[in-house]
C-alpha cells in the first residue's frame, strides 16, 4: 500500500516559482498542495493558489504567514528572498514541520542560523533544485580532481534581468566545489568581472561572470580551460518547472527525517 501524498505548503506562491510549483504540485502524485502563503501586503491573499497559477481552483487560499498555515502542511517549499526564507524557517521550526528551501541570496550569519535550524528540524537547501545542475555539481567535482592546477577555471551564468543577486546561488556554489576540490579558499580566489589592465590570469584565481537580459531562465557554464584543450560543463535551464520537480522530489524524501541539513546531493544520492 502506497503511502499517503505528503502535505505542501508553498510560500511566495504569488511569484513564478511559486505558481510553478503549484502547477508542478498538480501533476505530482506524491504531493498534495495544502497550504500557500504569501506576504502580508501581496494582493493575492485570499485567492485561490490554483487559479492564480492557471491550472483551476484547488481549494487552497493563499495566506499571509506561515504561521496562520499551522497543522495544515508536513513539508514547506520557500522560494522567496534571504530575510522572508529565513523567517519563514523560523516559523516551521515552532510548527513542527519540515522544509525545503530554494531561496538564494543568504549572507554567511544567515547559513549559520540555518544550520542551527537544522539541528531541530529537517531542512533541504540548495541554491539550484534541478536534477541536472545537481548532477552538474558532481561532475564539476570530478573535472577539477582530475584537471586539477592545470587549468584555467571560470564560470559563467546568465538569468532573466529581474534576478536580485550576483553571482548566482548556483554559480557561487559551483565555484565552492571547484575551490574545494583543489583546497583553495574561494574568498581570496574568485575574481568577479574584470576591467581595465589586469595583468596576466593567475592560474589558481576562479573567475565569475554575470548577465542579466531578458527571460533568460539560467544558464551556467564551467570551463577547465588549458594549453591545447578545454573541457566546459553547461546546463541550460528553458523551464522553471525542472526547479519545481526537484524542489517537489526533496520535499517527498524528506518524509521520516525529522532533523539535520540537506541538499540535492543527499536527495538525488550523488555524495
């Protein structure tokens, strides 16, 4: 006997990932939607989650906090900005439930907060919740082992122009996989942009670029450029939804954890 759909709530479930993930909810069996929440201000509170996402009324009003949401949901999935995830996961950790967090943007005080948050509840976070970034993320590991200090490392990543925050979650932490491959500290290695005479590359530099144009829905690219040869890791993202699977697929393997921070590595079984 197959077990019950595990309960969803969704905050920011006014914005496109969240009206994504509603969509996605619909056409995932092991997930019910059973909460949406957006900030106490928005204009779609009161409004049915589903058809604000165009896929016809579910029965779900969005709600202005997580907190008014109590003993309605199992899992949260926050895709929202740094200090409303953040208080959001407060929020969980008093109700007893679990999240899944696709927000990006936290500062280091805030990633420490979280990971006391998960010493009390189960949390997956993870800049990018696409299955094929986070396989992305393992074969970047393996290129910069073998590759090693025999090449030129730099990562480009380009999203829609609405984007608040440079480089993006994933792009910093494929640059944290390639620094921690090679045992560089990435805060004195990554170069953001370059301008002007710059002087010749220094090899164990990492280098960041960034655009911001259009609906560009992400793109990221690692090159390992050497003498004769180079190796580049793309993926390219044309949907939304793919974010909102793999945030749904998390938020189901967290059924039976009760503590402890993940990420998609966990989820996807790539450690």
């Amino acid at each position: 006997m197959s077990a019950a759909p595990i309960r969803v709530a969704i905050s920011g479930a006014g914005g496109r990932m969240g009206r994504m993930l509603v969509q996605a909810c619909a056409d995932e069996p092991g997930v019910a939607l059973s909460a949406a929440v957006e900030s106490p201000d928005s204009e779609y509170i009161g409004i049915d989650a589903g058809t604000l996402a165009g896929t016809g009324a579910v029965g779900v009003a969005i709600a202005p906090s997580v907190a008014e949401c109590a003993g309605t949901f199992d899992v949260l999935v926050d895709f929202t900005r740094p200090a409303a995830g953040l208080s959001n996961l407060e929020a969980c950790a008093k109700l007893g439930a679990k999240a899944v967090v696709g927000t990006t943007g936290f500062d280091a005080a805030q990633r420490i907060h979280i990971a006391e948050l998960g010493k009390k509840m189960a949390v997956v976070l993870a800049p990018n919740m696409s299955v094929g970034v986070n396989l992305c993320f393992k074969l970047i590991d393996l290129a910069a082992s073998v590759l090693g200090e025999e090449v030129d490392i730099e990562i480009i990543e380009a999203h829609h122009r609405h984007k608040v925050d440079a480089p993006s979650g994933t792009a910093v932490r494929m640059g944290e996989i390639v620094a921690a491959a090679l045992g560089r500290d990435l805060a004195k290695t990554a170069v953001y942009g370059r301008e002007g005479h710059t002087g010749e590359r220094e090899r164990e530099t990492i280098g960041f670029e960034t655009v911001r144009a259009g609906d560009i829905v992400g793109e990221h690219t690692v090159m390992f450029a050497g003498t004769g040869e180079r190796v580049e890791i793309v993926h390219r993202a044309s949907s939304r939804l793919n974010f909102a699977r793999g945030a749904l697929r998390a938020a189901i393997w967290l059924r039976g954890r009760d503590s402890g921070l993940y990420d998609m590595q966990d989820v996807l079984g790539l450690r």
